[in-house]
C-alpha cells in the first residue's frame, strides 16, 4: 500500500509541470466561461464602467468622471479605470470587455501564488492553485467576474507579500514590494494600507529593518510614493484639493465610522463566521487544517524533526493573514471583499502543511492514501461547486438582455434619447430612473441619452426620442397609442416618438 501511496505522490513530481499547466487551464475556464453572460451590477461595476467609457470618449485618462462630471462618489485613483478602458479597447464595449482583466488578474494571482508556494514542495504549489480554484466568494462578488478594482487589488497585495518573502534573498524584492504599494493605492485609495502595515511588521519582526542600510531605505520609500505623487500633483492641478478630501471623507472617515459608510456595519466577528470559519464552503476546512499545523509546529509534545515552511515564511504569511483580517473586523464597515486577500495566504499556508502530512515516511500508507482521497473528492467539491454556481449559474436579466437586442453601437437607434419606464429585476421595483448598471448598459450598447422620468416625461419631450415600457403599464398611459412600437418581446416595448 505504501509503494501504491508513494507511486502516486511522485507523479506530482514527476510531471509537475503538467499538472501545473492543467491547473491554469481550470482556473482561466473558471475565470472566462460565460464572463459576458451574467448580469452589470449597479454600484462599484457599473460606476467603474462608466468611468472607463467616458475616459475613452473624452481621452482625459487622469479624471474618473460620472455622466460628464468629475465623480465624487467613487474617489478611487485611476489604475483600476484605465484596466477597465484597456478591456472595452481590446473587446469592444460589452460585458467581456467590462471584465476581462479581473479575470486576467485572478488567473495571474493564482499561476504566482502557486509557483511560489513551489519552495514548499510542489505538492504545495499544486494544492495551493487547487483551493484557489475553490475560491468561491470572489468568483460569486466583486472580483474575478466583475469590472472593478478588487482584482487588481489583490493580485498587487498578493505579489507585495510574495517578493516580500524573498526579500532575504535577493534585497532588490524590497523595491517591488514598494512599487506594488503605490500601484495598490493607485487602484483602491487607502485599502493600499494594509499593504504597509503587514509590510512593516514583517520588516520589524524579522529583523529585516535593522539589516537594511540608510540608501535602500530611502530607494524602498521612492518606489512606495513618488508615482503615488506624481498622480497626486496631476490630480492636484485639476481640481485642487476637492478630490483629496473627499477621498479621506469618504474611504477612510466614512467607513471607521460607526455603523458604517451606505449602513453595511457589522460585529467584530463577521468576517470570521461568514467566512473563515464557513464549513458550508472550503474556507471552514482550510482554517482547520492550518490550526492544526500550527498547533504541531508550537506544542512540543507534537514537534517532529523538520518543518513544512521556515519560519520567516511562517510569519511572512500569518502577518498576511491576520493584520488585514483583525484590522478590517475593527472598521465599522463591513464589505466581505475587503478580506479576499486574506485569503491567499489561508490557501498558501493549508497546502504546505497537507505537502507536508502527505510526505510522512512513519505515516502508514493505507491512512496517507485514505486522506489524499478525502482531499481529492472534497477539492472537487468544492470546485465544482463553484463551476455551477459562478460560472455556471450566471445569468442574464430581462430588461438588460432587452436592451441588448434592441441596440447596436452601429444600428440606426445609436445616440438616442431614451427614457425609461418598467419593471427593473435587478431592483425588484418599478423604475421610471435610469439605474447606475442600465445606464452603463445603455452606454456600451447603443452609446444612448439616458432620460429621467419615464412614460410621462417621454409624452412631454419635444424631441424625438425612445421609450422603453413594462407592457402592463401601456394602459395606464392611452397617449402612448398614438406612436409607432418598434419591438415588443411579450415583456417589454420599445415605443418611438
């Protein structure tokens, strides 16, 4: 059995590399199939769209702006925009474009994070990309699949702890640790601070400040802040301090308020019961494996000769994981993507102790092989489970996939003026007001005039113009009798003044 068990496990060596590119091929599948199909979200997907777009149509790249104006609700530096213009440039102004490079970013957070973890063994590097893969909350909200800043965020995060480890190294890390700082902040404001606050403890702890001379250091605080200043200066000449202020008002005064910026507050232990300690998906599962590991590697009744990771690496990843979780489950605003950085390190950390487990010689190969089946089925699980639900289950909306047909950026309705009076399922309500996703819809479909007001400031225009209708509603407004339907697809109209 133990030859069995032992034949098995070299395979992981023995063909590494293939398994490694087989793991990619799940992961870009996961993050690309059906990436067009679900529905815009309004708030941070649709704003950054929207952004994106007008940068494209006004060539101000610096400036995030909402309907022609400098925006002042989502006061994020303009990295994230640009990747968002950079998709609709490469794929045209749709949904794939609006969230491609998330999806190119997670795939690349995961081949980096696997290929580090590759120092552990490659058993670990191979278990690490697997559970990332299992990685559902990102994949379901605000990140692999979504137009926003979230997964540039995390892979800068990720790559900042990465060359952090390897600092020892090669000192020159510390350079691009600092870089990946200032393009975190460059994509999500003050959220870069975490960044600093796990870099710094580590720095301190492992006795890597003392080590470092007077010209790395100041070599470290130049890559950490001078492209941070130079978009401050730019920024600065546009709209003095307006945009600054908002951003502390809102990003850091607004959410360590209490009860939250826009009321998403909760307790202290939020992010641990909804997700680290959440059994219903592998989150549950890999906190336990890693509490574990830690209790044989600190209890001396369970020391064995060697270890799965060194010790700087040890505490390189616990700082990775715990600052950001305590620090974000002491602000007032809970978000659960504020956390998914953590949860690298989680998936890190579990696969060097199981490497490490399945790598025992005085473990007897039947209960080693019973183990790794266990794994297996439950990696698979919850793989697939994310497959069906994310990918799987995405899913159109009614009144956006009848924007979708009525419009075309080269059809003879480009430009229009439409207004808006139906039944929204995004919002479960009547609507007679553009929402923040419809109106981004609007804007990539048919670079359409969203009008306010609905049926009845339709029959008040002057102008030509477009009327889309919930059919129940024809009868309340007898006017709209008089003008010519162009479409009607048993749920909504498409009316024409």
């Amino acid at each position: 059995m133990r030859r069995f068990y032992d034949s098995l496990i070299g395979l992981t060596e023995r063909y590494y590399w293939f398994f490694f590119g087989l793991l990619c091929a799940l992961c870009a599948f996961l993050c690309f199939r059906c990436l067009g199909v679900g529905v815009i979200d309004s708030w941070d997907e649709a704003r950054h769209g929207v952004s994106a777009y007008e940068m494209l149509q006004n060539g101000n790249f610096l400036i995030n702006t909402w309907c022609g104006e400098a925006d002042y609700w989502n006061v994020k530096p303009p990295l994230s925009f640009l990747t968002v213009a950079a998709g609709f440039m490469l794929f045209g102004y749709n949904a794939v474009g609006l969230r491609f490079f998330s999806a190119f970013f997670y795939l690349v957070t995961t081949a980096v994070s696997g290929l580090f973890a590759k120092r552990y063994g490659k058993l670990a590097s191979l278990l690490t990309m697997v559970f990332l893969c299992a990685n559902y909350f990102p994949f379901k909200a605000h990140l692999v699949r979504s137009g926003d800043a979230d997964s540039l965020y995390l892979l800068l995060f990720t790559l900042a702890m990465l060359v952090m480890l390897k600092i020892r190294e090669n000192g020159r890390w510390l350079y691009v640790c600092g870089l990946c700082f200032s393009l975190a902040f460059l994509t999500k404001s003050f959220h870069a601070f975490m960044i600093a606050a796990v870099g710094g403890l580590f720095l301190l702890l492992s006795g890597e400040l003392k080590r470092m001379s007077w010209k790395r250091r100041a070599l470290f605080l130049s890559c950490s802040l001078l492209p941070i200043l130079v978009w401050a200066v730019l920024r600065f000449q546009y709209d003095g301090l307006a945009f600054f202020r908002q951003m502390i008002e809102t990003d850091l005064l607004g959410r360590t308020a209490a009860g939250g910026v826009e009321g998403h507050g909760a307790s202290f232990s939020y992010y641990l019961n909804s997700v680290f300690l959440d059994f219903g998906h592998i989150y549950g599962w890999l906190t336990v494996i890693v509490l574990v590991g830690l209790i044989c590697l600190w209890v001396r009744s369970f020391r064995k000769k060697g270890t799965p990771l060194p010790q700087r690496d040890l505490l390189g990843l616990l700082l990775w994981l715990l600052v950001p979780l305590l620090g974000f489950s002491l602000v007032s605003t809970k978000l659960i993507w504020y956390v998914y950085p953590c949860i690298v390190p989680l998936c890190i950390l579990a696969a060097a102790f199981l490497a490490y487990l399945f790598s025992a010689v005085k473990v007897p190969g039947g209960l080693l092989l019973a183990g790794a089946l266990l794994l297996g089925i439950g990696s698979i699980h919850f793989v697939w489970e994310n497959y069906m639900d994310n990918v799987r289950g995405a899913h159109a909306n009614d009144l956006q996939t009848f924007v979708i047909e009525q419009f075309d950026r080269d059809g003879a309705l480009a430009g229009a003026t439409v207004y808006l009076d139906a039944y929204d399922p995004f919002l479960y309500a009547n609507t007679t007001a553009w929402e923040q996703n419809m109106r981004l819809l609007a804007l990539l479909e048919g670079d359409l005039d969203c009008a306010d007001g609905g049926a009845e400031a339709f029959l008040d225009a002057e102008e030509d113009s477009l009327l889309i209708l919930s059919i129940p509603f024809l009868a309340d407004y007898p006017g709209l009798e008089d003008y010519e339907i162009l479409a009607n697809n048993g749920q909504y109209l498409l009316i024409r003044k």
